[in-house]
C-alpha cells in the first residue's frame, strides 16, 4: 500500500462511483481541481482511496492558513479497513509541513463519526449541500 500524489483525473472514477450515486450533481469535476494536491492510496497498482486538498480558507476562520479537503472516498469493498485513516494523516502531515494551520471539510453527516473520531470537531449548524442533496455539517481541525 503506497499513499501517493494523483492527477486529478485520477481520482475521477472513484470519485464517481463513491460520491455521484443518486446524488443531485453526477460530474466528478470540482471547481479549483486543476491547482489542488491530489492523494491516494495505491494496492496492487489500483487507486483504491482518492482525497483533494484545496488551498482554502475557512469563511470564519479568515486569519488561518487552511486546506478545504474534498472528495474523500474509499473504494467500496475496502471500506473499514483503514484506508481513509491512512490517507486523512498523510494528508493532514502534508499539509502542516507545507504551512497550513487548519484542514476543513464540508462532511457528509454519515462520516461525521470518522472526522470526529480523528480529531475534527464538527462546526456550525447543519445544511444540505446543493450538489448532492445530502445533509452536511463542516468539520475543522487545527493542524
Ligand atoms: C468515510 C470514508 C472515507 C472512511 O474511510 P474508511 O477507509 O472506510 O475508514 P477507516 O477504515 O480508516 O476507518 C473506519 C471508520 O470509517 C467509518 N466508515 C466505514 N465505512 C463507512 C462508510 N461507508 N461511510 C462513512 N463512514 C464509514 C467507520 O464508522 C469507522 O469509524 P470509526 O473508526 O470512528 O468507528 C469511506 O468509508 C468512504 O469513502 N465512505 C463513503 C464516502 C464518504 O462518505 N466520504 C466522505 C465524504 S465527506
């Protein structure tokens, strides 16, 4: 298993499989793609779990160097077996070593518990986000 950096076409076909099923908006493109760090996580030469980091502010954290992280997604049948967990800390270290003091992420309310369970705290009301029509809350964490 090897957490390496991805084009951003690359994270496409997870992207589409995981997160635009039955969801309002089916493109796997984000605007801002084509300047974040794009990680994944590589076995047997597959793409098996993808995360975008976007060089973002928080809107109410202005004075905070932040990272936005999109698009986590674990391929399906590895769900639960660590992968996201191993991509979230690569993630989080990379983006410290490279000067950024918080990550946020717009977080699906069925993954609050693993942004919470690592170190992320949930903030602000709750909403549902117009690409998908899923309930969401932001989670930050100070890095
Ligand atoms: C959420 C997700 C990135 C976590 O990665 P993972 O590799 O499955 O997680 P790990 O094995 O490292 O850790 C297990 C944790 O993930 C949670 N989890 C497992 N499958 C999940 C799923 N399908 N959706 C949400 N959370 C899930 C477990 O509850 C567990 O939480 P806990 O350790 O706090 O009890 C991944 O399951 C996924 O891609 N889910 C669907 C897409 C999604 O919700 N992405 C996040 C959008 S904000």
């Amino acid at each position: 298993m090897r957490v390496v950096e991805l084009s951003a076409a690359d994270t496409h076909d997870l992207r589409r499989r995981v997160l635009r099923v039955g969801t309002v908006t089916t493109s796997a493109d984000f605007d801002g793609d084509e300047s974040a760090v794009h990680l994944g996580v590589i076995v047997d030469s597959d793409v098996v779990a993808v995360s975008s980091w976007f060089d973002r502010r928080h809107p109410d954290r202005p004075g905070v160097v932040g990272r936005q992280l999109r698009g986590m997604a674990v391929e399906p049948s590895l769900a639960g077996t660590g992968l996201g967990s191993t991509l979230l800390s690569a993630g989080l270290e990379r983006m410290r070593s490279g000067g950024a003091g918080l990550v946020w992420a717009r977080a699906r309310d069925t993954a609050l518990d693993f942004y919470a369970s690592r170190g992320f705290e949930v903030f602000g009301e709750g909403y549902v986000d117009l690409s998908t029509g899923l309930p969401h809350h932001d989670v930050i964490r100070i890095i």
